[in-house]
C-alpha cells in the first residue's frame, strides 16, 4: 500500500505524520525551511509562492498559539487565510465532520490545516477531499503532530549538523504526547545514533523497544551524554491523579535543573515545544539559560510551516 | 416609492431581499457571476476590483460558514476583510445597533454584510449608512437570505439552462426559512413556469397562493414531475415541539428518499442549503446520489457573493 | 533616565502612554496622521508602508472596536495582521506573559498592539521585547490610552486650529477613566491654556491641582466658555453601588444636554470617545447635534493610528 501521504510521483501532497516518511522528503523539508529563515531579517517578509491559494485553518482543538504559526507561515507565503473554529459552528449545527470538509472543499480550498482532538481526524480529512486539495496536520489526539517534530529536527540539524551521531533524550509524559511521537520517528529515520525516552513508567508508552528507542526512568541516567534533550509538557490535568502524585514531586524527579543538565554533554542544547510549565518540567535557570534553543525552535517553526505549505500545494495531484 | 436597494439610476446599491428585484437585476447577477466561475481554476483565484476597500462582516448571529463564504468571496476581490462578532461586543456594552453602525461607517467601511436574528435588521441599517455605503444582508431572522436565493437560481440556470418551462418545488419547513423566502420571490420573478410549496400545514405559510405558489401537503404529489427539488433544513429546535412530532416521523413523510425521488423527472437536480440533517430531511443515498448538485451551489455561492459585492460596490452613490 | 517610549536618538519607538510625551513628538504624530487622512477619498486606500511587517493584536482584555480601528490601521498601510485573544488561549495554559511575549517576539513580530486590564502591562512588555519589536498600547488598565488621547488632541487641532488659547473641560468619571489621563497629559504639554476636570467629588481622582487641572464638581461651573467638551463614558458596573446612586440623577447633574451645553462657547464641539450611553453622560439631542463631532473622531482614529504605527515601525533599534 502506498503511503497516503505521497502522491503517485513519490512527492508530499499531505503531511499527517512523520512516522514512515522516507528520508529523503524529511530532508526536503528541512532544507526547503532553510531557504525561508533568511526572510525574517528581509523588510518585507514574504514570498509570492502562494499567491491567490486559499489556506483554512480548521481547528476543531483550540490553540491560538499555533494556528497563529500557521496563519504567520501561509500569510509570509501569501495565501489568504481563513481562520475556522468548527467546534462552535457547523459541528454544533450537527453537521458530520465529512460534511464540513466537502462543504469547505467545494469553496475551493486548496490546503486544510487541521487540528483535531479525535487521533485519526487528519488522515480521514485527507482521504476525503479532492484531488487538489492539501492537508496539513497540526495535532491529532495523542497521535501526531508532524509540524513540530519537524521543526524539532530543523533546530537539532541547525545546532548539530548531522543526526548521526547524536544521543536525543525525550522526556517526560510521552504517553501522551504527540509531540514526543512525531519526534521519534523522524529521529529514528534521520538516523540518530540513540534516542531515549525518560519518563515515570507511568508516562511510558509500550512498544518503544520496537521503535529503537532505550527507555529510561532514571532521568540522571536518561540524559547522561545527552547531545539532545527534548523535554515535554506536562498536561497539568494529568496531576494529582492516579498517574502522578504531584507537580511538586514530579519537578524532583523529572524537572530538568542545571544540576541535572551537568550529566549531558557541554554543549547539549535544551528543547521544549511550549507552553512551559515553569519549576514542572523545567527549570526556569534552564529554561532560560545558555543551553536553551527554546526559542529558537519557535522561530524556526514559522520556516518549517512555510516549507511544508509550498511543498504540498506544490505537489501534482 | 423606489425600491429601496436601488439608487436612482436603478442600480444596486444594496441587496437586502430578492423580493421586488426586477428581473434584470437578477440576471445582471447570475451573469456577473458566471464570469467568476472560472477563476476557480486559475492558479491564482484573483481579481482586483474591490482593491483597498474594506468589507465589514457584522455577524450578530453566529454562522462560521456563511461568514466565511463571504470572506473568501471578499478576498478573491482583493478586499482587506474585518470580521466583527458584534453579539459579543459593543452590544454587551449597551451601545444601540446604529450607534454602532454609524461608528463602523466612520472607519471608512465600503460594504456590511450584515447577519441578524431580528427581520429587518439590514435594512434598517441601509437606510441609515453613509451613500457610499453598501449593505449585503446575509440573513436575517425568517425575512430574506438573498445570496442563497441567488445561488439557487444560478444552480438552477446552470444546470437547466432557463427558467421559463421548470416545475421547481421547495420542501421542508416553509414558515421559519428566510431560505425559501429568498428562493420563492426570485423563483417567481424568473418566471419559473410552477413553484410548489411542499411541506406540513403546521409549517407552511399563509398567503403563499397570493405570491404564486402552488401548495402541497402530500410530499409524493408534491414533487411529482419536478425538474429541481429544494430541500429546507429543519431546524433541531422544531422537534418534539408542537409542530412536529419527530425527526423519524418527519423523515418518513417529508424526507426525501431515492424513492420519493423516482416519482420526479428523471432528470431532476435536487438542492439543499446545507447543513444537512441526514436521514431527517434527506437520505443520505439522495444526498450523494446522481441528481445532487448540492456542492455545486457551494461552489457557485462564492461566485455569486463575488457578483453581488462587486456589483453594489461599483453602484454610484 | 531616559523615556521608555523613545530610543536612544529620541525617536519614539512604543506608544505607551502620553505621559511625558515631548510636545514636537506628538505634534510629529498629529502631522504624520494629516497625510493619511486625505486617504479615506482616495479609491485604494491604502499605503505600502509596513508592508510585509507583522502587526499582532493581543488583546488581553476584549475590545472590537479598538481592536477594529487597529485591524484597519495596520491592513491600510498594508501590514499582515495577527488577532490574537490571549484570555482563551496561552493564559489559559498557565503560561506567564512573559513567556507569551518572548514567543511572539520569536514569530518574527514587528509590532504588539497591547490591550489588558492591567495598568502597566504594555510598558512590562515593552521592556522584554526584542529591540527590533515595537509596542502601541490600546489601553492599559486604569492607566492609559494614549491613541484615544492622540485621536482626541487630532480632533481638536482639526477644528480649533491652535491649542494656545483653548479652554477644554472634561467631564464625568475621571477617576476610573484612561481616557481622561491621556488626554490630559497631552493637553498640558500642547499647551492648552485651561483644563477643566468635571465630575462628583466620588469620580474625581485627588492629585488633578498638580497636573495643571482646575477641578469643578458643578457641571454648568465646568463648562462655562468651553471650547472643548469631552464627555467620558460611564460604566454601567459604577452605578447602583456606593459611587453613583443612579443613571437617572447623574444624568440630571452631569449629563450633557442641550440646555448645559448652551453656557459653554457658541462654537463649542463635544466630543465623547464611545461608546455612548444615551440619557447618562449625554442627550441624544447634543450627540446627533451640530457641535458633537464624536463621529469625526472616529474617522480621524484610523489616520492616527495608522501614524502611531507607521512612526514606531520606521524607529530605528
């Protein structure tokens, strides 16, 4: 079966998960981003490959922050963006999700970026639509959300210019996080040396042997030698449950501090996808010292999004 | 007395009802329309004539989907497009409804569409906006939705070629739709040979012999022969009241089935304004099957809406 | 130490409040917006000055009014523009605005236009951001909105010519108000000859006699010989409580009725920064009448801040 991503000529015309993306279109990507990333210091900061294509942001999740990287990565591309929270709308109205998406289609759209609560919602949009028509997965249940694995990626690659011999530690609630999905399986195509997950065994999903992952919940051991740390918010609804005791007691195990930091290589770089839940899973002497690339990533995001926008509507149908 | 969305050289200057519309004007539209059409498959979907104009969306009722057809129909016009959800603003700060027009009017607004639960409400805003102002109304209590009466008839045109010899039956809940309103009124004045009303007495109208309209309780007589069915939504909220007993029952009298359908032309195009009620209003065979031109009304609407902004922009004052 | 709102050339770089504001910068502002406003005539209006530049929203608190003249401002001198409501976003997610601010700022923003309940927030922001991000404060708090008082010094100039000479009352709730701050910072420093506080004792702030203000508790006293008259919205959330004992009796003591209005200058204009409360602060008569040029000021907003933009934008670092 082909992978529903590509297209009959191999080339991207979705982009719904980074997990079996060959690597040569990850590294496209990457290296279409990096032509964009010079624009920011440009006074007019826009390119034209866009021009009359209209983008909607279907967000059925809210999340201002990055429906906003969207709006910003398709307006530098300049499309014209519609902004569409569905949860208050025509889902309301007791429209299917089916008929939304064909009702939009026909006011020819020409890429979806959807954000859904449902893990699947993307993939099913995607079947669905016409030929012309581009789907952009930004955050799918605990699924996927391949946008931010990516510009993951461009940031380690910008920092470290080669994947292949890194050691990239992941941590924290990756049971229920798509990020910490999306990020294993492109680190693992792009083929770093070792990649960790390090977490409480409550926060662990099974299956990540399979994936080539070493699973750590011995934090200290997890990020000793670390080139890499991507570490992940924790959902606050996730405390005082069963799965965790508190923020106090997770900050003590898992909150990654400058003493813990020393165990990781000198010039290990510190990742975090945002929000911050400040003294929970991080530090903020960390968060804001030199070893964070944390913004960084979010100005890289905007050039990621871009590349994957022009790069999808750019694909034949 | 003039008609009020004519200025006196007997142009449109706002579009508030299709009743009372001469014919021409009506034609003028669909025509306008027509030369939009094909910008859907130009690579960029484009056109400069409302180039540094400013449309004001004042949606005082929620609809995400009407607003945005609006919306892109604006921007294909090279509109700068502001969305104001009025409901949640200066209404809540007690502030009168011309009060806020009168305002809007002051920023140098070119175009309201304007969406209002209460009859009326669009017109009464046309008499009072500035002369360069124009007024869209896109819906307004049970009054008129005229872009989607408008939309009908250039489906209707499009696929029938002329109005002059069709039976065309409107089916559902005639009383509270501004849709069939809309439609009925352009209907007639196209010269459409019969309209019927379809529907349960408890949801039709009086007067509707007056207006030219042929009534029908019995849905199987009453779309016997027909070259356009017009399904109407029903409204949720009409349910187990005391107008109808229950979405089942309701389908089983008044939904519209394959085979209901048999008993009309062989050739018959069957519409829906959307959103659908699958399996109360229509069948969902019906809704996907053959004679559907359900998603091509929704893409002529972003035509139509881009001829009727054009058209009341270009009006002298 | 030097302003925060200019650079180290003297230039303005954010608009936070028009406290201490030199008197050649704001007149800068005045003149700057006196080009634009012959834009309103022209068919396109708009200008390419920030193009490609990042204009976002963040409204902390919700305005569409304010953030509609902002929206227009920015899309007339053709900037892209983000609107964000940051209340049901990050906030929620437990962020810090400094964190929100930082993230932002690493989208590449050119500039924040910054509403929040809080006094202060846009200066706290202003401090943290990039040097090549700029900040307009669209009202902080109890502290300031300095665009309005811009807009407010605009109208006045336009229809008084010269401020030297002019005697300009302020009338109602000075204690709560932003309005009243800004507009009297900037009426001192253009050299009005006297400003008038009017109010009940309960709504004046103690401190005016310092800031060159003459203090009247009796209206008719107040705008005896007026040039000027600014009215101030009442909040509804005042009355009824320990303050105010009802509309109804404030309207009797300081609303501003055609009879009043009589006693100041026969060519007196009445100004009222909206949106009004009708039979409060003003009679319908005087807000429709011949000296109100409340709608002026509304217009004469899109062209001040479209300078204020266009200014701070144009600063260098």
């Amino acid at each position: 079966m082909r992978n529903p991503q590509l297209n009959r000529h191999g080339e991207l015309t979705h982009l719904i998960t980074t997990e079996g993306l060959p690597r040569d279109i990850l590294t496209h990507i990457l290296d279409t981003a990096q032509t964009f990333v010079p624009l920011a210091d440009r006074d007019v900061k826009k390119v034209p490959l866009l021009r009359g294509k209209s983008v909607f942001n279907l967000f059925f999740e809210n999340s201002t922050r990055t429906r906003t990287t969207f709006e910003i990565a398709a307006k530098r591309l300049s499309a014209d963006v519609f902004n569409l929270n569905i949860n208050v709308s025509s889902a309301a109205k007791g429209e299917t999700l089916l008929d939304t998406i064909a009702n939009l289609s026909a006011m020819q759209a020409d890429l979806f970026v959807v954000r859904h609560e449902a893990s699947g919602a993307p993939y099913l949009i995607a079947q669905h639509v016409a030929p012309h028509v581009h789907v952009v997965n930004a955050g799918d249940g605990r699924h996927a959300h391949p946008t931010q694995g990516l510009l993951d990626m461009y940031t380690i690659r910008h920092f470290k210019k080669d994947f292949a011999n890194l050691t990239v530690a992941v941590v924290g609630d990756i049971l229920h996080s798509r990020v910490a999905r999306s990020n294993i399986h492109a680190l693992t195509t792009l083929g770093v040396a070792e990649v960790r997950a390090v977490g409480p065994l409550t926060l662990l999903p099974s299956g990540l042997d399979q994936m080539g992952v070493r699973v750590f919940t011995d934090m200290k051991e997890g990020i000793k030698g670390a080139d890499v740390i991507i570490m992940l918010r924790l959902q606050n609804e996730r405390m005082g449950g069963a799965l965790l005791p508190s923020s106090h007691e997770y900050f003590k195990h898992y909150g990654l501090t400058e003493e813990k930091l020393a165990l990781a290589k000198s010039d290990c770089i510190v990742m975090h996808p945002g929000p911050m839940n400040r003294g929970v899973e991080i530090d903020s002497a960390v968060a804001d010292g030199p070893h964070s690339v944390i913004l960084n990533q979010v100005t890289f995001g905007i050039a990621v999004r871009m590349a994957v926008m022009s790069i999808v509507a750019g694909a034949s149908a």
